[in-house]
C-alpha cells in the first residue's frame, strides 16, 4: 500500500482538529493543504517510524510551527460556545488537549506528534484542565454513595476550581438537592446506598433541566450494552484522579447535553 493511500482515511480527522485549532474551515483547510504539499515535495520528511495517522500530524504540526498565521484561532461569527473557550487556551495547552480529548491519541502519541516528552505533555493538559475550569466553573453535584469516594470525587471537583453544591447517597436525595439549586454539572454513580439507580435520579433531574452528567461507575457494561444512547462520558471504578479531571474538563469545555435514558 502507499502511503498515500495509508494517509487517505485519516484527512477527515486531520481536517477536523485543524478546523478546531484554527477557528474556520478555511484556514483549517490551507493548513492541511500546506502539509500534504511539503509532503509531496519531500517525501522523506514523513516519520516512517511512527503509524501513519500519527506520522501524519505529527507533520501537520510542523506545517503549523512554521507558518505563524494561525498561532491563535480566528473565529467565525457563528462557533459554538465551546470553539470560543477553545481559543482562550493558550497554544500548546490547546494542542495537547484537542489531541488527546477530541482526537483520542493515547499520551505517548500526543508526546510524539507534539515532539515533546510524557511527562511535560501531562503538565500541558494539566494547565488546560486548570484553564478550562476557569472559564466553566459551575456547581457540581454528586450522586455517590460511598463516602470515601464521594469525598475524592469532592476534592478533585474543587481542585479544579468548581463549587460543590453537595453529595446525595440515594436518588431522594438527588431529586431533593438539585430542587434546591440547579447543577451545571452532575458526576453520578450507577448503584446507590438504597438499592436505588443513579440513573434513574439523572433521567428524572434531566426531565426538568440539562446538564452534562458524568458516570463514575464499577460497573460500565451496564451502561455500554449497545442497544440504547451511551453516556457521552463515563469514567470506571478505580479511576485515576487525572483521568476524572480530564473528563470534568471535557464534558464542560463542550457542554454536551446528556441525553434521557429509557
């Protein structure tokens, strides 16, 4: 196969995370454009070693170092909320998040494409969990039964700069706290003290308002059985407190409105 060829099926992805850091299609677009020329005027300039999708932004990411037009996004009149706190990032913290949240490159990828180390790859989405918190702070709620993980959750919500409106153990007491003030964001587990379902507390406080909603859970096959809308973000038991801070990140940088469950 050639590499042409190996390269074709990852251009619409390319053109996507070159849309986002740009803040227009075209921009976005020339962007692309430039790389593909390099790369047909020099085609030894390809990272061989590396798989073709990562080689191919990794390149991408050259073009765009050398060319300083689009070092901060300009945006269209008409983007989403979530493209105009993307802009407010600062350049590399911006990269290595579109990467590795929008993306789904896995940390060794990002470092490789970004040609940066592990380590200083992690401070960089640590910054834009950091930056991204102070643009979307907002009052969590937690559906949690267990205290000591209630009480982690608890923690890394506030590190991240967020208000903690309070813990509910049973779907009572989710219903109760969310009547007294809405959330703008609910971290949920699936089995609550009483027996009672932590999703359905989310699909009763969804009827009334909308929030995004990350499920914590030990049990996640109950939620991806394929057969009805899966949660757009779900963290599993044990999780890494960088992960969850990840996807709290996430979940409000796009604010993604979850969905009512059958």
């Amino acid at each position: 196969m050639s590499l042409s060829e190996e390269l074709a099926p990852h251009l619409p992805y390319l053109r996507r995370f070159a849309r986002a850091l740009c803040g227009a299609q075209e921009s976005g677009d020339a962007y692309v454009v430039a790389t593909l020329e390099a790369l047909i005027s020099n085609p030894d300039a390809f990272p061989a070693e590396t798989p073709p999708k990562v080689g191919l932004y990794r390149l991408f990411m050259k073009s765009w170092g050398a060319i300083p037009l689009n070092m901060s996004p300009r945006l269209d009149e008409n983007v989403s909320a979530a493209q105009r706190n993307l802009s407010l990032l600062t350049p590399r913290s911006r990269q290595a998040f579109l990467l590795k949240t929008v993306e789904g490159f896995s940390l060794s990828d990002v470092a490789a494409i970004l040609d940066m180390g592990e380590k200083d790859v992690d401070q960089l989405l640590s910054e834009a969990g950091r930056e991204i918190a102070a643009l979307v702070a907002t009052d969590v709620l937690i559906i949690e039964d267990e205290a000591l993980i209630a009480h982690d959750i608890k923690f890394i919500a506030e590190d991240l700069g967020h208000r903690v409106m309070g813990v509910a153990r049973t779907h009572r007491e989710a219903v109760e706290l969310a009547s007294k003030k809405r959330p703008g964001l609910i971290l949920a587990d699936v089995r609550l003290a009483d027996g009672s379902s932590g999703l359905n507390a989310v699909n009763e406080l969804l009827a009334s308002f909308e929030a995004p909603v990350i499920f914590i859970t030990a049990f996640p096959e109950r939620l991806l059985t394929g057969e009805r809308p899966e949660p757009a973000f779900l963290v599993s038991k044990p999780f890494r407190n960088e992960t969850l801070k990840a996807t709290i990140s996430q979940a409000l940088f796009f604010q993604r409105k979850a969905s009512r469950r059958a």
